[in-house]
C-alpha cells in the first residue's frame, strides 16, 4: 500500500503567512489602507478603483479568506501548491495595483474642496 506525504500543517500556515506578510508589507504604509487593500486589484481592470462600491471591496476580502482558508486546508503538496500558487499570484498583482493606485495624482475635484 502506497503511503500519501502530507505537507506539515505548520509549514502551511508559516507560507501562508509569509505570502500574506510580504504582500500587506510592499503595499500599506499605513494600517488605514489594509482595509482599501483589494482595490489594488479593481485597479488593474478597471480606471478609477476609487469609485468603487464597498461591497465589492467586501466581496474580494471574502475571496481572499476563502482561498486563505482552502488553501490552509490542503494536506497534499501538489493541491496546496496549487492554491498556493493562486494566492500568491493575485496577492502579486494586488499589490502591483496598489502601487499603480498610489502614484496617480489625487484629483482636487474629488477631495471636497
């Protein structure tokens, strides 16, 4: 009978956390913007992330823990890997969109004066 290799739970949760570190580290110099974090990916796909409605702002926070969550519960290397893989991936191009969001100029028109 052929014996399974499980990936450490704590090994997991260590690259979980270490995606997530890195991702929130390169992206909020404040912890104001932690909550604004997703809009780096609205960013990339859409012109003005600003205008976005906070229930979508919601709903990609929901994404993120959830493919947090499957991703955590993977024993199996190649399945972890996978999700891991994902994660890491769109934890990048928020991050690259947050930059991108950061350097355009804040209109006056929109800043209530």
């Amino acid at each position: 009978m052929e014996t399974r290799k499980e990936l450490d739970e704590d090994k997991r949760y260590i690259l979980l956390a270490i995606a997530w570190g890195l991702a929130l580290f390169a992206t909020a110099p404040n912890p104001f913007f932690l909550l604004m974090f997703p809009l780096g990916l609205v960013q990339l796909f859409t012109s003005d992330a600003n205008k976005s409605p906070a229930s979508l702002i919601v709903a990609i926070w929901v994404a993120y823990i959830s493919l947090s969550l499957f991703t955590v519960m993977q024993k199996r290397p190649a399945r972890y890997f996978c999700a891991y893989g994902i994660l890491v991936i769109l934890l990048g191009l928020n991050t690259v969109g947050c930059h991108v969001m950061m350097a355009k100029p804040f209109p006056v028109s929109d800043a209530g004066l």
